[in-house]
C-alpha cells in the first residue's frame, strides 16, 4: 500500500504519509535516480507497519547525487527519517530549514581554524636559541632587505651568483653567514668542526641578490690525524654501537677529507671567495697553507681577504696587518657585532658585477613544495638526499650526528616539478640529548624540528633491519600535530633476508600497527647507497601534496557525512540527548580541516570523532595527509550573537541617555 502511495505521488514532488504509530523507524532505504532528474523510475523501501516516514525532494538542479563542485550542498534527495532530522540529521541544503545563515558559518569556521592553528603553535613551541645582544641589528638588517627581497624573489637559487665563506676551523665563518643572510640559519656553537656541509641562503646588498655559501673548516696538511679529530671533536662511540672497529676508524679518517671536499665544491661554483681568518688568534700556519691554496687554483675568482672577531676599530686595523702576508688586503670585520661588514658587502657586489650579473625572469615563479627527510640517526637519510640529486651534497658516513645543520637543496624530478629538498640531523630522546651534554647536537634538532614546521611534505626514514622505536613514534606524532604530508620510507631494504611476495605486506601491517598516528601515509621501500626506488619517494611525496592542496565541495561533504550519520548515528547520552550536525564546511587546506556546526560539541565523543574522520577517508580519500576536524557548538554561537545584539542595545540606550542629557 505505501509503495503504490509512493508510486503515485512521487510526481508532485512533496508528499508525506503518517501511520498511526508515533514511533518513527526506517531500517533501510535506497534511491536510484534518472539522468535528467526529473522521475524516479524505481523506489525500494522496507519500512516497518508502524513507522512514520517523509519522503520529500530538495531543490533540484545536478543530475547527481553526488553533486558538482558548484551546488553548495544542492540538487541531490534522499529520505529523511523524523527521527534521525530532529537527532542527527545533517542540514545538507543551504541551512534555510534551521534558519542557519551559511555566510556567516563559513567566517565562523575560518575564524576556528585560525584560533585552532594560534593554540596548535602556543603548543609545539619550538624553543628559540640563545643569540646575541645585537639581535636588533640583523632584524633591521631583514626588514632592510625585504624591499630588495620583492624585487629579486622571482630569482630562483640557481641563477644567482655565489659567495663562499672558507677558512679553517672556529674562525667564525657560519657567524659572518647568519649576519649575511639575515638570520641564525647556521648552528653557531663555540667548537670547531660544527659546520661540515654546505650551507645555502640568500642575501641582498643594495640592488644586489647572491647566495652565500657557508663551508666547514679546511684543515690542509699542517695537522696530524690526531690532531685533526681532537679538532673536530669527532666520536667513535654514540650511535656506532652496531658498527665494528675498523669501520668506525675509516670513517673517522675519510671525514675531514670529505669536510674539504664539501668546502672545494663551495669554491668551484662560487664566483667571489670570502677567505675569513681569527685576528684575535693571529696568523697560523693553516691560514698561509689555504692562502697559497686559493692564490693557485683559483686566482681568477675575486678573493676577499675578511679579518674577523675585530670588534674595536682601533685594535682591529692592528689585527688585521699581521694578515698582509698572505698576499690579500685585509679588512677587518666583526660578525658578532656588524662592524665592517658594510665595507665587505660592498666589495663581494663589486665582485658579483664584474663576473655576472644575473636576468630575473618575466615569469611568475610556481609554488615549489618542501619535502623534509627526517628520522632517528643513521638510518640514511643524507644517503637519499645524494640519491636523488645524483651527487655529494651532503657527507654520508656511519659516523652519528655527520648532518648537523638542514641543508636545503633545488631538486627537479623526471616530470618537470620542482622541490626543495630539505635534508635534516637524526632525532634522538630528549633524554639521551641531556645526558649527553652536546649543545650542537640540541641546536642540530631544534633545526630538524624548525624543518618539519618549514615543510609540506615530511619523509619519515626508518631503517628496514631496526624495530620501530618510540622515537619514531614521537617524530611521527610530531609531523601529525604540525599537519604536514607524511610518507614513511623503509631504507636499506636490500638488508631483509628471504624476501618474497608477502614480506612488504606484512612490514606494511607493522608498520601501521605501531606507528598509528600515521597509519594513512604511503609506505616505499628503497635501498638509498644502490639507488633503488628512491624515484618512488618523490612519487609518493608529489602524490601526498596533492591531496594535502585538494578541496572538497560543500555539497560532496555534506552527502558524506549525512551517509556516516545514516550508518552510525552518534551515541545518545545519559539524558537522552543526541548531536545533530547542522553544517559542515572544508574551512581550509594545507592540511585539510573540516569545521562541523553542531548543537553540542560535547555530545560528540571522541570515539565517534574518529569514526568520522576514518569515513571522510574512506569516502573522500586524503591519504598521505592529516586531517583535521572541528567541531563548533551552535549554543555558542547563539550565546556569542546574543552578547552582542545586548551590547547593541546597551550602546543604543547609553546614545540615548546622552541625547536626552544634552537636549
């Protein structure tokens, strides 16, 4: 009888039928619609003998129930149980049946996405490093250069000219970096040997753009073997617990080879040379040997000899002529303090216009994504790095903590995107960095952290023959919080015996099971010293951007979540209350957030939030992304708008107060 009521009526587009029992209940329904929208040619409805149920249609409009990106939640019908409506219906329309102003939802939810994101940072505050008393100057330096940085930002790294910084140990060359590039890009640690590989930033000087390049310490041939590691303070026992004798002494003598390697590659490409030496500590016999080095090979580069830790102008011209020896003129400069660096700056233009001088091009440059290579020591993260840019960019030794700063790279792939890859020092307990006592192994992951925060994309390496520690967990969490792309890579897979079919599913099933905070990101398994499958990680990290920067229509996610609703419905409580969703907005991208508008945000366990969540990426997809969901109270809202019609009124009866006192 219903169903030929139904058959009936269906061309008037509205109707209802009201059974005498006042227990409303549907337990299953479908609906097949017409491509033109304008009949519906079969209706199946299994409905109880005494339930209740209104069958109406919203505005038409789309020839599909999923919708385009254009209805707004609009053009698609469904039936709606009166329960369900009044409980924990989802207002899939417009919002006109409760009176809900969808303009005015769609601020309220940028504004809790934007108060989401303040209370997000207050919380992963990443501790500021100790600097200096003339921090001032270098922030008046950046806001100096910010007109200049308008000006030349099309550049892109690549075409600018170079400045390398050389030198021997501790004479200050990542100071007088930082004071250049306007910032403490560079770990700055009162040791020698903390800098080791080649560290990028761009600088301005007038109407002047260059990147400065900072270097390790060039030690030549005047030290010992043990003197040398006394130097660079170098370690054969953290971390290398797994790695025999041998090993460890071979890859403590290929290390300041390598530090000059990285320094010789710097100069190469470089078109001004900067050979920074210590005043305070005089000439010595390294300074003379890399003098006789650079006037050789490289005498036709313009060589600025800078005379640094003058900090008295007085003194430092004193300083400075015991430096005239070496065939250069000294300048004597201080890049704690800023003094002279002025002069120095005006000599490297002076040098960039006599070499090149670079074309900023007339095309808008693209939005390069940052893909950041994390994770605990040792697991081969410089490893990938070289890999993928098919050279040694940064030094790769078994030797714990090699990477200390976080050396961004230019990387384009196979398809013509461009990345910018951003290698980072291993991430150990907090605890074990303590205990440690090492200041530039804390500065090296404060960095790794700042990396995360700087990225789009994070590439968490784990290495395939080592569990899964806590730590990993911690990093993962980390990426989660900070919603940024994941992708897990499982380095050294040549390391598992006995591989077949069945291995990568089952690591895969581990991997999920234990690193649950990112059990949505994609897996790649890669062997990163043969070069095997690492052109999956930047295949995985350009799909994971895409779905980070997608965006869903209002109507599409308002169908799927009326679908969760329909399947589960959200728990009553004690009381007999049930939340109901009114509206639900994609506020944001980059990570994707979803602000929902409900009756009481309370009423929404966290049980149930992720039950929505695990639906919106069942349904939507999003894989390789945090999600984040909201959820605003409509009580709020009205007590928030209520607040303010009181104000209004009370400002309109002050006006009047005094319009009466004045007349």
């Amino acid at each position: 009888m219903a169903m030929a009521v139904a058959r009936d009526l269906v061309s008037t587009k509205a109707f209802s039928f009201f059974p005498v029992s006042p227990t409303p209940k549907i337990y299953s329904h479908s609906l097949i619609l017409s491509p033109n929208y304008t009949s519906i040619p079969s209706i199946s409805l299994q409905l109880s003998r005494s339930s209740r149920f209104t069958l109406s249609r919203l505005s038409a409009g789309t020839s599909s129930a999923v919708g385009s990106a254009d209805d707004e939640g609009e053009g698609f019908e469904e039936f709606i149980d009166e329960d369900f409506e009044e409980e924990g219906g989802v207002d899939e329309s417009d919002g006109d049946s409760y009176g809900i102003d969808v303009d005015q939802l769609e601020e309220e939810a940028k504004e809790a996405v934007r108060e989401y994101s303040s209370s997000l940072s207050r919380e992963l505050r990443i501790e500021d490093e100790v600097v200096d008393d003339n921090e001032s100057v270098g922030k008046q330096k950046r806001r100096r250069s910010r007109k200049a940085a308008r000006i030349f930002s099309k550049v892109p790294d690549r075409l600018l000219p170079r400045v390398a910084i050389v030198g021997r140990p501790n004479v200050g060359k990542s100071a007088l970096f930082n004071r250049l590039v306007g910032g403490n890009r560079a770990i700055v640690v009162d040791e020698p040997g903390v800098t080791r590989d080649r560290l990028y930033g761009r600088s301005f000087w007038g109407q002047q753009q260059f990147m400065v390049v900072d270097t390790g310490g060039v030690l030549m041939v005047s030290k010992s073997r043990d003197e040398i590691m006394e130097e660079l303070a170098i370690t054969t026992t953290i971390g290398m617990e797994g790695i025999s004798l041998a090993s460890r002494e071979a890859a403590v003598a290929r290390m300041p080879s390598m530090i000059e390697r990285q320094a010789a590659a710097a100069v190469e490409e470089s078109s001004v040379i900067i050979f920074l030496v210590d005043g305070q500590a005089g000439l010595t016999v390294a300074d003379v040997e890399i003098a006789d080095w650079l006037r050789k090979v490289y005498s036709n580069k313009c060589i600025i000899l800078a005379v640094n830790k003058c900090e008295s102008p007085r003194k430092g011209t004193m300083q400075a002529a015991d430096f005239w020896s070496l065939g250069f003129s000294p300048l004597p400069i201080s890049a704690i303090s800023g003094t002279g660096t002025g002069e120095l700056l005006d000599l490297v233009c002076y040098g960039l216009q006599k070499y090149e001088c670079p074309e900023i091009p007339d095309e808008e440059g693209n939005y390069v994504p940052a893909i950041a290579i994390v994770g605990r020591p040792n697991v081969g993260k410089s490893s990938i790095l070289n890999a993928l840019v098919g050279e040694d960019r940064t030094i790769v030794s078994p030797i714990s903590g090699t990477t200390r700063d976080a050396i961004d790279t230019e990387f384009t792939a196979a398809d013509g995107q461009k990345f910018q890859l951003i290698d980072t020092a291993g991430i150990r307990k907090r605890t074990a960095i303590v205990s440690s006592g090492s200041t530039t192994e804390a500065l090296s992951v404060n960095r790794a952290f700042r990396a995360i925060r700087r990225s789009d994309v994070v590439a968490l390496v784990i290495e395939a023959m080592a569990c899964i520690t806590e730590q990993d967990s911690r990093i993962a969490e980390r990426i989660e919080k900070e919603g940024k792309g994941c992708l897990i890579v499982v380095n050294k897979w040549d390391t598992i015996p006995n591989k077949n079919q069945q291995t990568a599913t089952y690591y895969e099933q581990d991997v999920r099971e234990k690193l649950r905070n990112v059990n949505w990101a994609p897996v790649v398994y890669s062997t990163a010293i043969a070069g095997q499958n690492v052109d999956k990680i930047i295949v995985a990290a350009s799909m994971v951007e895409k779905e980070r920067s997608r965006r869903l229509s209002t109507s599409i996610l308002n169908q799927v979540v009326q679908e969760a609703l329909a399947f589960k419905s959200p728990p009553r409580t004690r009381g007999g209350k049930r939340g109901r969703v009114y509206y639900c907005t994609q506020a944001a991208i980059r990570p994707p957030t979803f602000v929902f508008f409900v009756n009481d945000a309370k009423l929404f366990p966290e049980t149930y939030r992720r039950y929505m969540e695990k639906q919106l990426r069942t349904d939507a997809g999003f894989s390789g992304t945090p999600i984040r969901l909201l959820w605003r109270s409509r009580r709020k809202l009205e007590k928030e708008q209520g607040k303010a019609v009181t104000r209004g009124q009370g400002n309109l009866a002050l006006s009047g107060r005094k319009l009466a006192l004045a007349s």
